[in-house]
C-alpha cells in the first residue's frame, strides 16, 4: 500500500522562527497574531500584519502552507476582535485558520467560504461524533486531537471520520484535555480558553530561599528546587505538590511529548499530519526540532516497516525536551 | 467522612417544598420572546438544581442520596455519570431507575452525558442517554450535541464543559435543539450577561452555584497515580473518597482536589452572598453534591431566594457545611479561588 503523505506542521512565534522552519522542511507553519486570538499569546511573541504577510510570502515562494491559530473562545465584547483576525487571515491568503469557537466557525464559514477550516485541539474533540459535527456543520477538513487518546482510539476516530487528522508529535505536554482546563483560570485569573494563556508569565515569580529556589504562579508556591535540581518553569499541572503528606509531581512530570518512535504506527493508523509544540520557544528550537522529525517522517514515508529511531534523534530531541526527558504521553496506556 | 454513612443529613427543617417551576422560557418556547436581561428580580422564581454527582460514592450511599433529595426543595436533579466510564457502582439502567423514582416524587431529572468521551463503549452510553426519552439531556461534549441533533431532540441542555463563550454558539446551539445552557463555572457573571444581552431570544441560565469547582479533565487518572496504580488497573480507590483527595501546596496550602481523571479546585465556590446578582440573570442555580450536607445547602440556598434568610446570615451558616474555605473569584472575573464579597465586582 502506498504511504498517504504526512504533513509535519510546525510552530513558529516570530517571522525567524517561520523562515527557519521552512528551511528546515516543514511542510506547514502554524502562527499566531499578536493578540488575544490565539492560545500562545504571550509577550514578545507573534506577528503583526507586516510580519504577516512576509511570513506567507516566504513560505508560499516555497510552496510551503502558513496555517493561523484562532483558538481561543472570543466573548461578547471582544467578538469583533476575533472576526476581524479571520477577514485578516483571508485577507492575507493564509493557507487555513485553525479554529475552536463554533460561533466562529459560522462566521468563517459564511463570510469565507473558500477559507479551510482546521478544527484546533482547543476544540476539545476526542470522538468521531464530535469531530462529524463540526465537519457537517461547517465543513471543516482536518482535526487535531487533544492528547488523551491511545493509538488504537486514534485508528477509530480515522476510521469513522472522512476529516484529516492531525495529532501531536512532539513538545510540551497538556496533561488536561485541551480547551477544558480552567487550571490557569482558577489560579490566576487568566485562561487557556479566554485569554490565550496558561501559567502566564507576568504571574511567575522565582525566589531564592533558605529552603531553596522557590516558584510561584500568582503567589501559589508551584514547586521548590534543591541546589541540585534544575528548576523549570512554574507550569501549575507540572509542580510538585503534598497529597496524603507525599510530595510529588501530583498532575505530571515536567517532561514533553515525544512520539518519534511510534511514527509508523501514526502513519499506518492513517493520521495526517504531525504537529510540533512551541511558538513560544526559539528558532533554535524550531530548527533543531524540525531537522529530525523531516528526516523522521522521510523515512516512514520511504519504507514504514524498517524504519528505526535514530539514537541521534532521540540525543538532539532531548535537548530541547522541557526537563530533558520525554514521555508517550496517552498513547502509552499504562501513561493514564 | 464514611461515605458508607448517609452522605446527607435530610432536608432541613422549615424547607419548602417543590414549588411549579416557573420558567423564562418553556422549552419549545416560542423564540420570539425578547428578554435582553431578565425583569426585576422575584427571588421565588429562581429554581434550584442539584448538578450531577462528580465522586464516586457506594451504591447505597448514593442511592440514599437521592432518596433524600426526593424531599428536598431542589427542583431540578442531574443524574449519570459524567467523570469516568469505569465507575459502575450504578449502570446507566439504575439511573435511570433513581431519575424515575424523582420525577415520580416532582422532580425533573435530567441525564448527563460524560464530559471526556475516548472509546467506542463511551460512545454506546452515549447513544443510549440520548435515545431515552423519559429524560432531557445535559449535553457536556459535542459528540452528545450531534447525537442529540441526529436524534431530532428539540429539548437538552448545553452543559457547563461545552464552551459557550459568545452569542453566536449560544445562537448554535439553540438552533440545535439546547432550550437551557450551563455557564462554564469560568466565566464572569459580567460576560454572562453581556453575553445574554445580545442574545435575540434568551434561553433558561443555570449558573454554578455552590461546589468544587470542575477544572480540568484529564486521560489519566491522578487518583490511580496516587496509588501508583494504572488507570486500567485502578482497584477504583476512588469510591469512597466522598469528596475527592486534597492536593496542598508545599506550604500546605489546599489547592486542589484529585477526583479520578478531574481535578478540581479545593475551594467551595459559594455564590450564596451573591445572590441577589446571581438570581437577576439565572434562572436555576446549581448545587454541586458533596460527601455531607448538601441538602442543607439546598435548603439554605431556598431559604435565601425565598428572602427568608438574608445574604450575611446565609453565608455565615454555610461555612460550616464548606469543606474548605470559600472561594467566588471566577463569578467577579477575578482568579477563581479569590473570594470577593458581594458589590465589589
């Protein structure tokens, strides 16, 4: 049987970060604006429409694709915010916007007809059912998964839904199911679903102590690191916390997601694409990430059945691994 | 507490009984009915509702439970499980069965729909829920949504985990058939009445009211990794924990609760000192169960709607029936485990 191909969809928070993903062989580049529209709304990061446009024009010389994050749920005094970045991303020729909200999806729709509708992992879609609702609805053409399913619950949502999917390969890991994590909200006022922002960094505070370097989120002590430990960003579900008088990473392990090895399951299952976390990170990051899953992907593409992990993919993905090491995540079902 | 002792302590003395509903909008409604903010506040009109129980109780305890509200002046119950598929203290058959016993004793009873739906055995619950016709339907994840719409019901509920943040997936799921939607517990009562002033008809409002506030939903099981036990595995250490396991932070700080695959927060979210600005723009507040005293809370929560009891008094009362201390940030838009006194928005 001939392999489908398989998009690799990689992050890019600044027009850098675009260019060198391109370089590198990405076949799509996801962005964001520099707003409230997206869910990496983070200081310093995005582009403005002059960025924008550059960013499409390098990649479409190219013929690469730029999609654009519109994942966040917009409110009634904000709406006008939302529908104006879809006008803008039509207006721009961005390749497909990558949607959440379904009031949104309407107006997309509507008013874009020729605009593609990818249904963003925010959407919080894990079931055929969910995902057929949005594809009959407003006729969305792919779906990227929240990181909840095994491999086999993969294989039936393909198997029932005539909509790409598009699960995540690789970076930082959401242990909650995506756009149903209040977490943030709860902590610091400011949500993954409203605001664009989890853990948000103007609520971070690193302290030295007696007892060691302490982080808090809005006051809330995250996590404490001895001189030994490396301490890592206050992300609330990746402390360390005191349930029954143990101390442990209660939600999860600072740790990110690494599916390299299961590429050829991912492929046979029929998945789509493959997306890359981090708009927030580095070119850097971009590159190195990007080099290894091109090559990866390359050879399922070439010859599934021989295909075996690099120790050298594994040596430069760890690198930028968030914590250094890597899980499977849900896929692995002892993981849950 | 034992949650194998009566995880409620009966309808408190002097409690109403179920009034007639009295309801905004009828489902089936003529949608033509313009209601940009609701009229001026008649406190009796505001209904009480008991949200789905998200622990995993014993079969007798829950079934206890149930039994009590029966007399309670909660007049709306939600019922299924809506957490996690491997919790089978009561099958789908015998909720059924506590739904018809409670709208035998004047009740309505609504099934929910699990909120976190990953294998083909959810799906089949799912389809079951939704082809009974006894009972409305709380939808809590859009695979409910299109089964509901296959199944032409005019009639459900769109739950608080379906992320309704705008008039315009409000309007949606109107068209499809929601007569009542849930706020998300994250939204501000100020973005929820801008948001119900846009709307061209308005369909009945149910705001959290009174529990743990539901976070996040996971596909791991925090209470299994507590245990260092696998999910498939889990030995259901959860049954039994009436209220969830508190997670603190390295100061011993209650933050959140481990409740299987959901977390919740610590906090009580506890909106009975607000009320009189709740109730202005909901037409049912919903009490979230929990392992003791929730008909006290129901009671207490009638009392104050019936303007029994005042808001200072009321609030006073119901922190000893909190499990931990009150929280109300998320109703003032501010960080949900904040708690604000009323008036200050």
């Amino acid at each position: 049987m001939t392999q489908q191909k398989i998009e690799l969809v990689c992050p890019a928070g600044s027009l850098p970060a675009l260019k060198t993903a391109v370089d590198h062989g990405a076949d799509c580049i996801y962005v964001g604006f520099k707003d409230a529209t997206n869910a990496r709304n983070f200081t310093g990061l995005n582009f403005d429409p002059k960025a924008m446009r550059e960013g499409v024009n390098y990649a479409h010389a190219r013929r690469r694709k730029v999609l654009l994050a519109l994942n966040t749920y917009p409110q009634a005094h904000n709406w006008a915010d939302w529908t104006a970045a879809i006008d803008r991303a039509a207006e721009f020729g961005i390749d497909a916007v990558i949607l959440a909200d379904p009031g949104l999806m309407t107006y997309a729709a509507k008013t874009h007809p020729q605009l593609r509708l990818h249904l963003s992992v925010q959407g919080s879609a894990t079931s055929y059912e969910a995902i057929n609702y949005y594809h009959e609805r407003f006729g969305i053409q792919r779906a990227v998964l929240p990181r909840v399913l095994a491999l086999a619950q993969v294989e039936q949502v393909i198997a029932n839904t005539p909509v790409e999917i598009e699960v995540f390969g690789f970076g930082g890991l959401c242990v909650m199911v995506e756009g149903r994590c209040a977490l943030s909200a709860y902590a610091t006022g400011e949500s993954p679903n409203c605001n664009g922002a989890c853990s948000p960094g103007k609520h971070v505070r690193w302290e030295q102590t007696p007892k060691g370097m302490e982080t808090r989120l809005n006051g809330i002590l995250i996590d404490r690191f001895g001189d030994a430990e490396r301490a890592g960003y206050p992300t609330l579900c990746k402390g360390r916390f005191e349930v029954n008088d143990e101390t442990y990473y209660a939600l999860e392990e600072p740790t990110s997601l690494n599916t390299i090895e299961m590429l050829p399951d991912l492929a046979r299952a029929g998945v789509r694409a493959i997306k890359i976390e981090g708009r927030q990170r580095s070119p850097a990051y971009v590159a190195q990430v990007t080099k290894v899953w091109r090559a990866a992907i390359d050879r399922v593409l070439a010859d599934a059945d021989h295909f075996t992990v690099q120790p050298a993919w594994m040596a430069e993905l760890d690198k930028v691994s968030e914590g250094r090491s890597h899980t499977l995540g849900a896929y692995y079902r002892p993981w849950k | 507490m034992n949650p194998t002792q009566n995880p409620t302590s009966g309808p408190a003395p002097g409690a109403t009984a179920a009034r007639t509903p009295n309801t905004l909008v009828t489902p089936g409604a003529s949608p033509d009915m313009t209601l940009a903010a609701k009229p001026t506040l008649d406190p009796i009109s505001t209904r009480i509702a008991v949200g789905p129980l998200l622990y995993y109780w014993p079969r007798q305890a829950t079934l206890d439970f149930y039994a009590h509200l029966a007399d309670s002046p909660a007049e709306i119950v939600y019922l299924g499980e809506t957490v996690c598929s491997r919790r089978h203290e009561l099958r789908l058959d015998d909720w059924l069965d506590v739904a018809a016993m409670l709208a035998d004793a004047g009740k309505t009873a609504v099934m929910s729909s699990q909120a976190l739906i990953e294998s083909e055995s959810d799906l089949k619950t799912l389809r079951r829920i939704v082809a009974q016709a006894d009972f409305r339907v709380e939808a809590n994840d859009m695979s409910a949504v299109r089964l509901l719409g296959e199944a032409g019901r005019k009639d459900w509920i769109a739950g608080p985990t379906l992320n309704i943040f705008n008039p315009a997936t409000l309007g949606l799921m109107m068209e499809a058939g929601a007569t009542r939607w849930v706020v998300a517990p994250e939204m501000s009562g100020g973005a929820m009445s801008a948001l119900l002033a846009e709307m061209p008809a308005r369909p009945e409002t149910e705001v959290l009211a009174w529990g743990r506030l539901p976070l996040a939903h996971s596909a791991r099981c925090f209470t299994a990794r507590h245990f260092n036990l696998q999910k498939d595995t889990c030995e259901f250490r959860c049954l039994g924990m009436s209220d969830g396991i508190v997670l603190h932070t390295r100061e011993g700080e209650p933050f959140l609760t481990l409740n299987g695959v959901q977390t919740q927060s610590a906090r009580v979210h506890n909106l009975i000192a607000d009320m009189a600005q709740v109730a202005h723009h909901a037409d049912i507040v919903r009490i979230s169960p929990q392992g003791a005293h929730t008909l006290d809370v129901v009671a207490l929560f009638r009392e104050v709607l019936d303007g029994r009891t005042g808001a200072d008094e009321a609030f006073q009362r119901s922190t000893e029936w909190m499990v931990e201390r009150a929280c109300n940030g998320f109703w003032h838009g501010k960080p949900g485990l904040e708690y604000h006194a009323p008036g200050c928005a």
